[in-house]
C-alpha cells in the first residue's frame, strides 16, 4: 500500500517517499482531530453563550508568576480527554459476544482512515537523485494512485458501517441494537445517492482518479482557469446531493440516529467505554475530514486554485498545494460544527423520506440530464 504508482521505479527513495507520505499525513490528521474536538466545544458554548473548556492548563503555583492557572484557552481539554479514556475500566459485558464486541472499534476506524490513502491532497515534485538523464522520480502527494480511487474510497467508506452494526449487534444492548439497525438503514439510503451524485462527475470528468478529476477542472495550459471549472459550478445539484449524503454517511447532526442520546442513550456504542469508545469517536471525526476531502477533490479543485500552477515540480513551489488543500477542508469542517448546534435533529420517518424520496430521485435525474448533455456535446463536436 506504500506505492504510490506501480509504474515508478523501484529506487530505494522512493519507498523511502511514500512511507513518510504515510507517517505525515496520518500525523496531520490525528493532529487535527484534538483541534476539532476543541473547536467543537467552544462552537458550541459561543453558540449557548458559554465559556466553554478553559480551566485545563497550568497548575495555580505562585512560582509560575503571571501564568499560574492559565487554561491555554482550553486547548488542552481533548489532552485531558485522552488520559481520562485511557484511564477508564474497559468494561465488556457479560453476555456480549466478545470477538465481535472487540474488533468493532477497529472496524470503524481503519476503513475510514483506509480511505485517505487515495485522496490526492497535492500534485507532487520531482526528486533528482543524479546527474545522468532519467535519475529522477515524481513524488505525487498522494498515497497511492489506483486509477479507481473515487471507488475505493466510497467502499471503504462503506465498510465501515459494519463495524457500527456489529458493535451494536454485539453488546447485546437494546439501544446499542436499535443504533446498530438505524446505521445500516441510513447508509442504505444515503449511499445510493451518494453513489450517483459520483456517477456523474465521472462522466462530466471522464475518469475514476481522483487526481485527473482535480487537473480537470483547471485549463489546459496547466493554470487553474477560475473557478467556474470547478465541479460546484458544473454540478451544482450535484454538489448539494453530496454535502447531504456526507452529513448523513458521517452520523452528524442533523442525521445522528445511530447514537441519538435523547432516544438511545449512546445507540450503538452505548456499552463502549475506554479506547473503545474513543476508536468510535475518532472514527467520526476521521470520517468528517474524509468526505470533506472527498467535497474539495469533486467539486472545489482540489488543491488547485485560480492562478496557481496546479503542477509546479518544484517541491517548495508544490508545498501551496497540501496548503491550499487544507484551507478548502477546513471550511467544510467548520460548517460540520456549525451545523450540529444550529440544525435539530430529523425524525427518522423525514431521514427516510429525504433519502427514498428526494435525493434519490434527483440524483437519478441529474445523471440522466448529465449523459443526455454530454451526448449533445459530443455529437456537436
């Protein structure tokens, strides 16, 4: 899994290359789950008129002067958070089947983190390792190109779903089966959505790698040709279908049935605790980051931007891009948090009705629409 192209040459660097390509971005990403966990909190107190966490920090000792009992803004309430979890009994019931009720957190997690593996958060550069002609490589910002990447990360993602009904299925809880049943039925009805909002944007970019759909949406001289290439303006009704589907595949309000704590306590991983519980929870937030790289990769170019050479070579020049990549995610991030303290949550029978009824449909017919155009495109041409 560490090649991130089969043709590439087998110099020993480039091994080197995409194992740290691994290292680095699953650094970043378990980096930047502590901050969303952050930014989640004070969100939501600024939204209740809250203080939120900022009590965590150093301790009150004289010797530490005008710093004495500073919470550091309470940036280190998700550190506090590990500790606690890590400190927690790992409680497992008597009657749960145990197998099961252990490898379900993991289920959930590594699919997910699985999926980043195709998302193409740069364009790369080229490594010269000597002065003879064809001592070089290209080093993509990506972990591995399999030419169907868009497939791999939507099965992936779908994987990952089993892990949630196992757990439930598996504690041998009312509740946690009651979550573990919403979870497989919101994934029914959101991914066949999902699946033909990705459907068209194949076809409007003619590829299933997520790389050549981002240099797709810039012009052919290399540079990005504004942002009316980008597929939000090429697929608008696509481009919401998706946003949609992303909340609903990634459990967030206003579409969190399979926990709902108002109605099931925690839903599926009601009799999860200690880093069980926290595999789920970060299998959440990992899954967040991945559908809104997914959102940044079909619709908003990628790392790519008006202006900016989408294909620099050089590696400082190409560092714009992971830059870029991450301001776009960021974005969608914050609407996440946003969402989930201004949206309520849907009854099931509206969750239901929303999938089967509406975007279901409408993403058919924009498929239809889609082909039907490019055919007249085509036959234009």
């Amino acid at each position: 899994m560490f090649l991130a192209d089969f043709t590439m040459t087998d110099h020993p660097l480039n091994y080197l290359f995409n194992a740290l390509k691994v290292i680095v971005a699953f650094a970043a990403i378990m980096n930047v789950i502590p901050l969303m966990i952050w930014l989640e909190r004070k969100m939501a107190a600024w939204i209740q008129l809250r203080d939120g966490p900022s009590k965590v920090g150093f301790p009150r000792w004289k010797v530490l002067g005008p710093l004495a009992g500073w919470g550091f803004f309470g940036l280190l309430q998700p550190l506090a958070d590990i500790i606690k979890l890590l400190m927690k009994e790992d409680f497992m019931p008597a009657r749960a089947s145990k197998l099961l009720f252990a490898i379900a957190p993991a289920l959930v997690f590594v699919p997910i983190a699985l999926a980043f593996a195709v998302i193409p958060f740069g364009d790369g550069f080229t490594y010269v390792y000597g002065d003879e002609p064809g001592q070089s490589f290209f080093v993509q910002y990506q972990i591995i190109d399999l030419g169907v990447g868009v497939l791999f990360a939507l099965a992936a993602l779908s994987l990952a779903v089993h892990g949630l009904s196992l757990g439930g299925w598996a504690s041998n809880n009312k509740y946690g089966m009651f979550g573990a049943v919403r979870a497989s039925a919101q994934l029914i009805s959101y991914e066949a959505a999902m699946f033909m909002v990705i459907l068209a944007m194949i076809m409007v970019y003619g590829t299933l790698d997520l790389r050549e759909m981002v240099l797709a949406q810039t012009n052919p001289e290399g540079f990005a040709g504004g942002v009316f290439r980008w597929g939000l303006f090429q697929q608008p009704v696509a481009f919401v279908i998706f946003c949609v589907c992303a909340f609903a595949e990634s459990n967030r309000l206003p579409f969190d049935f399979p926990e709902a704590e108002a109605e099931l306590i925690g839903g599926y991983h009601t009799e999860f605790s200690s880093m069980k519980f926290a595999m789920f929870f970060l299998g959440e937030y990992f899954g967040m980051i991945i559908q809104s790289a997914l959102i940044v990769t079909l619709f908003l170019g990628g790392w790519t931007l008006p202006g900016i050479n989408p294909t620099p070579g050089t590696f400082l020049a190409s560092l714009a891009g992971p830059l870029i990549f991450s301001a776009k995610v960021a974005i969608f991030l914050w609407i996440y948090v946003q969402v989930r303290w201004t949206l309520p949550r849907f009854r099931f029978d509206q969750l239901m009705n929303l999938g089967w009824k509406k975007l279901i449909p409408i993403s058919l017919a924009n498929v239809v629409v889609t082909a039907l155009i490019l055919n007249f495109i085509i036959r234009g041409e």
